[in-house]
C-alpha cells in the first residue's frame, strides 16, 4: 500500500493518520526510535541472553568464549523481558511511542506485555493471528507496537499484514498450520485475502503500531547470517478492564492488573497493581489451544 497517511513522521501525528488507522488497523512511524536508543537495545539483548539478568528456565548456561551471535542463535524469544530488563522497561514508556498511543488509543493507556524476539538465522516465524486471541480486552482497544532493532525485510521475516482486516471485528477461526515459514501449529486461512497481503519492510528504529483485530504473520528467516530482532510490546486503553489469564498460567479474573500506566490517569487505581508475570523463555514451537 502506498498511502502518505500510513506513515507517521517525527512522533507528530496528524489527523490523517487517524483516520488511517481507523481504516487500515495500522500505522508506520520511520526512525521514532533513536540510533543511540537501539544500540542500547542491542547491548541489552545481549545481556539478557548471556544471563546478566539472572537465570530463567530454559536458559542455556554460556561461556565466555561464545560470541553474541551464537549466544542469541539459540533462542527465538522471551516474554515480560520488561520484569528484569531496565533498559526494555524505559521503552515501554518512549516518549514518541507514547505520542501516538495518545492519538490513536485513548489519552489514558496501559502496557501489560513485552516481548523480545531474536529470530536468526533459519528462524520460522509466527503463523497468522490476531493479537486480541490472546490477549482480550473488553473494548478492542488492544495495539501491537512492533519495534525494529534490525533492519526487518523479506529475506530476514519482517511483518505481513492485510490492511483492513482489523474491521470484521471478530476472532477469525484458527486452522491447522501445514506451512514451514511458521513455527505455530495453528493459523488463520488468509486465502480470501490473497490480493491485499502486503509485506512490512522497515529500517531499523522504525516502530510499526497495529490493531488487536488486525491479521498479521511474519514467516522464516532465510539469510545465514543476518538477525531480526524486534521488540513488541502491547497496549491498551486504561478505561477497559482486562480478563488475562495468560492462556491458562493465570488464575480466571476480570481485570489482570500486572499493568504499567504510560500515559494518563488509571481509572481503577483504588485496585493494587500485581507482579503475576515473570519472563520467560518462547519454545520453538508454539502450543496455545484455546
């Protein structure tokens, strides 16, 4: 697609991109994220993975000859990296990020999941989903922002997304997934929408903002010996209560309240905010069933 309102320059949002979004499920903000604030990233990344942070499980003890290639070829993934992290968790609130939250979201907006992906070389990649499968609000409120650290092309798995899609407003039906781009053993069947799929190619500190209804994948990396990292974190309006139980790992509840306020006023703060959520490793393969 190649519509000017689809991109969002210099953190300054404009009613065109808006209106976009609310007619596409998805915006693009070019270099939002600094060159200093990547490297620190990276930096990070390393230190997460090398164990810098403390043991997890499934972490794979290292050695100092390893270099940080090898060190991060072993992994896809981990959850909440924001729980241990300083450097991931001063993201979530990046003033720019924050910016368009406000515009496109609701003045008042809450974080309840990071993610870290490291996906290297040979890497599949996630199926075609919704992101409000899993992660449910009460007012479809729900937004992925998708933060490259590499630069993300088709060669390495960068994002695919149907334009649009966010608008059936409905969880799609999930399928058996037959396909070796992705490591999910379920999909969506995208095959209706064959002419509006589009590839996502952005550099890196660009940051990819999409609805919680909107259909998106990413597939394999085929390089040998490029990286896509990313981090992904999700929002929500702070008005909307939410019923996560994290696939089962939490106890049922009507509001999950392991949040992080990023702009505004939280209207339920008479509540005490938890600590339920502790990083975790990403298998390989994906198993959620629902």
């Amino acid at each position: 697609m190649n519509n000017p309102n689809q991109y969002v320059f210099n953190g300054s949002i404009t009613p065109e991109n808006v209106q976009f979004y609310e007619d596409y499920g998805y915006l693009i903000a070019p270099h939002i994220v600094s060159v200093d604030e990547i490297e620190e990233l990276k930096k990070d990344t390393v230190k997460i993975f090398r164990g810098k942070y403390g043991a997890m499980e499934g972490l794979i003890p290292v050695t100092a000859e390893e270099n940080d290639a090898d060190v991060l070829k072993k992994y896809v993934a981990i959850h909440f990296p924001h729980k241990i992290s300083p450097v991931i968790k001063k993201n979530l609130s990046q003033e720019g990020i924050v910016s368009v939250l406000e515009n496109i979201v609701s003045p008042n907006v809450k974080c309840m999941q990071s993610m870290l992906f490291v996906k290297g070389p040979g890497k599949a990649g996630q199926a075609w989903h919704q992101d409000e499968f899993y992660i449910p609000t009460r007012d479809k409120s729900l937004i992925g922002v998708w933060i490259a650290i590499d630069d993300a092309s088709i060669e390495n798995g960068c994002l695919w997304i149907i334009p649009g899609s966010h608008k059936s407003g409905y969880m799609m039906p999930r399928v058996d997934n037959f396909s070796d781009e992705y490591a999910d053993i379920d999909t969506i069947d995208v095959t209706s929408y064959k002419e509006e799929i589009i590839p996502v190619e952005v550099k890196s500190g660009t940051v990819v903002f999409f609805h919680g209804y909107l259909l998106h994948s990413s597939k394999r990396n085929k390089t040998s010996d490029n990286f896509r990292m990313a981090l992904v974190n999700h929002y929500m309006s702070a008005e909307s209560m939410l019923p996560w139980d994290q696939d089962g790992k939490l106890p049922p509840t009507e509001d999950m309240r392991d949040i992080l306020m990023v702009a505004g006023t939280d209207p339920y703060a008479y509540k005490p905010i938890t600590d339920l959520n502790k990083p975790y490793l990403r298998p390989e393969v994906l198993i959620i069933k629902k």
